[in-house]
C-alpha cells in the first residue's frame, strides 16, 4: 500500500465532493421517512435521546473508522478489507465484514427503492392537486389507496431503480457530485418552511415535548436496538457505502472534520423532519406510531393548507426523491465496484446485474404493503424483516467489526497516517471510543436483545 494509490473507479474533485457526496448518503429517507416514523413508534423523547447519543459515540467514530479503512484500501470494500488485513498480517477472512456489507447494500435497496417510489408517486399527486384543501382522513385514504395496489408500486418502484442504475453507471464523478449541491440547501430551506407551518398548527409545543421530552418508561431493549440501528443506517455505515466514498477521498483531506460536518448536517435534518412532522400529528389526532405511511399522511395535509402549498409540495417531493437517489447510489456501489473488479464486468453491465437483483427482492416489499400483507415470518412481513435484518442486525455487527479491525487490528502507526493527526488528543479519544466505547456498546445493545442481560 502506497500513499499514492489511487482507486481505479476515479477520484473525488475535491474535499467538497466527498462532503456531498457522503452528505448526500447519509441525508436520504432515513432523516425524513424513517426517522420520525420510528420516533413514534418508540414513544418519541427518550429514543431521540438514545439516538443522539448512538450517533455521538458510536455513529462518528465508527464513520471515522470507515472512511479512513476506504481511502487506505482504495478498491471495493470486499478488496480494501482483504487488503488492510494482509497489511496489518491478519486474517484475510476480514474481507467477509465487505461481503456482509454488499449483501445488506443489495437488502436496504430493495425496499428503499420502493419507499423512494412512494415518495416519486407523490410528486405526481401533488402536481395534480390532490392535497389541495384536504383533511386528514381524506389524506390517510388517498395513502392506503395507494399502497393497495401493487400494479402502482410496482411501476414506481421501476422507475426509481432504473434511475439509480442509470446514474451509477456513469460512474462517481458525473452523476454524483453535481446533484448534491443543490438538493441539501433545498431541502434545508423546505424543512424550514415546514416547520413554520407546524408553528401554526395549534400543536408544535406538544410535537416539540413529544420529541424532547424523555419519557425512560416507553423504552424497551428493542426500542434501544432500533435507535442504535439508525444511527447506523442513517449515516450509511456499516455497509460498505462510506468507505467505498473514502476509497474515493484524496490523500491530503482531514477525515474527521469532514466527518463532523457530515454527522451533524444528517442529525438536523433528521430532527427538522420530526419538528415538522409531529405538530402535524397531534393537530389532526393523527397516532404517532402509525408506521411507514407517516410521511405520506401528515406532510400533504401541510402542503394543501399552506399558501403556496401545491408548489411546496411538489419542490418538497421532488427534493426526497433526489435525496433518496443520492443514498441509494451509494447502497449499491460497493456491490458494482466488486463486480467490476472482481468479474471482469464494466460498469454497465455490473449496474444491470445488480439492478435486475435488487428489482426482483423489492417485489417482496411491494407485495408486503397489499397481497402478501398477511404473510409474516417471526411476526414481520417481508418490509419489516427486510428493515430489521439491515438496520438492526446487519448494520450493527459490521459497523462493530470496522470498529475492532480499525481499533484492535490495523497498525496504530497506519491510523495516525490516515487520520493526519497522530499523537493529539483528538486521536486518542477517536481511538479509546474505536477500541472500546463503540464495540462495547453495540455489544451490551445485541446482550440485551438476546435476554443476555
Ligand atoms: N443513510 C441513508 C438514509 O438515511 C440510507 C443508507 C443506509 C444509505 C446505508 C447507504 C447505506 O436514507
């Protein structure tokens, strides 16, 4: 391994091309969509709180670590960690933690595509008017209407993946970089104004109490398990995305300031969404916990109230769809980048090979929303064991082996070479959190989801 390798998929332009790059990763349906869904589910407070503080210690170390495995091994994630292990003379059985990554790249996508087509769906509806004047009972037919019929689902499900292959397959420096610089301030600048409306809801105290206001008694072991799932899947680790996006970084950029700035952009626009979104909620006597559909049936009652609503909502739409394409992006790039060095494919036909697979795995959730919404394994359709596998299991264990092989495995010398700050105290707080706190912590996490403790 040489300081001057360079991967062979290309190069970011600059510092501010990874930033949006990974920003546009990170920020996706997991800040808008998910985020505020799982809140409700989990009674609100006291899970934000687990959140913040699973982003905090083990989110942003954990990142660093990513990133900073990326830009050394500088190939798809399965090559970088077989790479970084003969490096360090360990195991190369370590490129396992790539594969597991690539798999859950290939899960996550398959209802995210899905879910992103919902969101393109409503772009079109709210271009015809169909928000325009509505309630909230209207609004909650309109949804359930749609995700009955799979015909619709289907359609837009193709639509989202044809559009994510097509801009992969241009490759990193293209498709990418541009998109991003004007999706995250317009999306920012929605969220804003969104907020504003909940302002005059009647109900924004009580969303804000809601959100911020722990209650312990509504947490369970699970609830925790969720929340430190997310913070995973929201800052798109422990699958490979962000350290094939480092693999992309050039030598002389600071991983961790970039890395801060990332993590905080995700965890604002993820708590807009709830500011936004729970006003809504206990104005309309909406239930908080009522799943994927929240979203969908809180923001168009908004957007058919407000002046200037039909426009706000089609920009609003519009920008989670281009947010939920930049994420998507980054899910199936490890998977190509392997298949074009590893099977001797270009980059074309490697998009439509893992196109056509990630396609096919979305019919189960297309399914899971109307015919097959009886068929349930361990008492999860085929959506939430999807869900459930990537962001609480899948997630969790790979982001916990980036952080062993960061901390306990490659060489303390190889570290502060990447990381450009060797010796400082910034470094031994990133290494003490890499070594212990973040492992510990998901480790303790699964302990007590098993019954352990
Ligand atoms: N971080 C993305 C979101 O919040 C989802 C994602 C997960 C992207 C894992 C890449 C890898 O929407």
């Amino acid at each position: 391994m040489t300081d001057t390798k360079k991967s062979i998929h290309g190069e970011w332009s600059s510092r501010l091309a990874f930033i949006l790059a990974a920003t546009g990763s990170a920020v996706g349906l997991g800040n808008i969509w998910k985020f505020p869904y799982i809140t409700g589910e989990n009674g609100g407070g006291a899970f934000v709180l687990v959140y913040l503080l699973c982003i905090a210690f083990i989110g942003i170390p954990i990142m660093i670590a990513e990133t900073m495995l990326g830009r050394r091994g500088r190939q798809s994630p399965i090559n970088t960690m077989e790479t970084l292990a003969a490096e360090a003379e360990a195991d190369t059985n370590w490129h396992y933690v790539g594969w597991m990554g690539v798999i859950a790249g290939f899960l996550i996508l398959s209802y995210y595509s899905v879910i992103a087509g919902w969101a393109s769906a409503y772009v079109l509806k709210a271009f015809t008017g169909s928000f325009s004047g509505t309630g909230a009972t209207e609004i909650k037919a309109l949804f359930d209407g749609f995700v009955a019929n799979p015909a619709q689902l289907i359609f837009w499900h193709t639509l989202f993946m044809l559009a994510t292959m097509l801009i992969v397959a241009r490759g990193v420096r293209s498709g990418l970089e541009k998109a991003v610089q004007f999706l995250m301030p317009g999306l920012f600048v929605l969220m804003i104004l969104l907020v504003g409306y909940a302002m005059t809801t009647g109900a924004y105290e009580q969303g804000l109490e809601f959100l911020f206001s722990p209650d312990f008694s509504k947490i369970t072991g699970d609830s925790v398990l969720t929340a430190m799932g997310h913070a995973f899947f929201t800052l798109s680790l422990g699958m490979g995305a962000i350290m094939v996006y480092g693999s992309y970084l050039p030598k002389d950029v600071s991983i961790t300031k970039t890395v801060f700035l990332i993590a905080g952009s995700d965890t604002i626009v993820a708590l807009l969404a709830g500011i936004a979104i729970f006003p809504i909620v206990f104005a309309n006597g909406l239930e908080a916990g009522s799943g994927p559909g929240l979203i969908f049936q809180t923001l168009p009652i908004a957007f058919g109230n407000m002046s200037g609503g039909w426009l706000f909502g089609i920009l609003f739409f519009v920008m989670l769809v281009f947010a939920a394409l930049t994420s998507s992006i980054s899910l199936i790039e490890p998977a190509v980048t392997w298949l074009v060095e590893n099977r001797d494919l270009d980059r074309q036909q490697a998009c439509i090979w893992a196109g056509l697979v990630t396609w096919l795995l979305g019919l189960g959730t297309v399914f899971s929303f109307n015919l097959w919404s009886d068929f349930t394994i361990f008492g999860r359709n085929i959506f939430q064991l999807m869900d459930y596998l990537t962001a609480n299991l899948l997630l969790p264990i790979g982001g916990f082996l980036v952080a062993v092989f960061a901390g306990w495995i490659m060489k303390q010398q190889h570290s502060e070479q990447e990381l450009q700050i060797p010796g400082t105290q910034g470094y031994q707080v990133w290494k003490f959190l890499v070594c212990y706190v973040s492992p510990a912590a998901v480790f303790l996490v699964f302990l007590n989801v098993v019954g352990v403790i």
